[in-house]
C-alpha cells in the first residue's frame, strides 16, 4: 500500500535542519511519499499557544542551545548555535523550492541543503546569490528557478494555504509529521513514524 506523508516544516527551523536526513532515509526505506508543506511557524505559534524563541523565558532559550547542540552531535550534523543570518525570512528559499518541485527535483536534498547553507554554513538564503549557489550546487537551473521565486507574493499565497492547513491538522510547531491522520511532532519523533511506516 503507498503511503504518504504531509511534512510541515520551516527553512529557517534548526529542528528541520536536523532531522532532513533521517526523515530522507526514512521515507527511502519504506517508500514514502511526501508531500512539501511549508508554513508559517509564527502563524502557527500565534494560533496554538506557542511563542517565538526571542519571547521565551531565558531558561528556556537557553535549554533549546543545549539541546541543539546535542541533537546536532547524535545526528552528526555541523550546526552553528548563533548563525548570523536568523531568524530569517524563507519565501525567497520557498519559492525557489516550489519551483523545483515542477521541474521534478529531489526535494529532500535541496531542502536539506537550503538549511544546512543557513545554519552549518552561515550563509544568507535570502540573498540570491547565495540561494543561487545552493541550486547550482545541486544541478538545478538557479537563474531559472529564481526568476520564478521573485514573485513572492504567490509563494506566500502556498505557504499561507498550507499554515491554515497545518494548524487545522493540529501542528503547532515545525517539523510535524502527518501520516495516516496520526501526527509526529519533532525531529526527535522520527523513530515512532519509522515505526508507523514499516506498519
């Protein structure tokens, strides 16, 4: 039976970053579909009780570091706690993502490479010099894709339609995994959807 999964995510979300890999394997090992979400992470803060990193008590700021930290040494992934560049505005990277969903690119390492551009590699994925050489890196057509990312406003149109989706699914916080109506929230969630998967 195929199975697929909504994957609710945000570019510029470390916990994303981390856990693109395993979810890639994941879904390769057990033939999985995805379909691409991205949403609004405020929009979903602000409609389900959560708050943006900068508002929350310092404890608890500096508890999400440590546990970054960790997360990034389990998985073996370079993660930079303090990139320059965030919190940052994804739509460009979004759009550009979007477009290369038409053209049939592996979504799953680009989407991983937008992020580990921002947070392994300091890099500015709203400049597009910089998002250009990500796509390039990967094959694509970037002077293509961006041209097709510049109109932003229907790229927000996406991300709007798939927040309001998000939160009517129950998702409060990126990333969430939705499979069979059952949802996943965290990377650190991805043992039980493995185990969902290989059902």
């Amino acid at each position: 039976m195929a199975k697929t999964v909504d994957y609710y995510f945000s570019l510029s979300s470390p916990w994303t970053y981390l856990g693109s890999l395993e979810f890639a394997r994941l879904c390769e090992d057990t033939s999985t579909t995805v379909n691409f979400r991205p949403s609004h992470l405020k929009t979903v803060f602000a409609a389900t009780g959560g708050l943006p990193v900068p508002e929350r008590a310092p404890e608890r700021q500096a508890y999400r570091l440590v546990e970054l930290e960790r997360w990034g040494a389990y998985r073996q992934m370079d993660i930079n706690l303090h990139p320059a560049h965030w919190p940052f505005d994804d739509t460009l990277a979004v759009g550009a993502m979007l477009a290369a969903e038409k053209a049939g690119a592996d979504l799953h390492a680009l989407t991983h490479s937008i992020m580990r551009a921002a947070w392994a590699e300091d890099r500015d994925m709203t400049n597009p010099e910089h998002l250009a050489t990500v796509l390039s890196g990967l094959g694509l057509d970037s002077k293509a894709l961006l041209a097709v990312a510049a109109d932003q406003s229907a790229t927000r149109k996406v991300i709007d339609a798939n927040t309001e989706t998000a939160i009517a699914a129950g998702v409060f916080g990126a990333p969430s995994y939705l499979y069979e109506n059952e949802l996943f929230w965290g990377q650190d969630r991805l043992e039980f959807l493995g185990r969902a998967l290989a059902r």
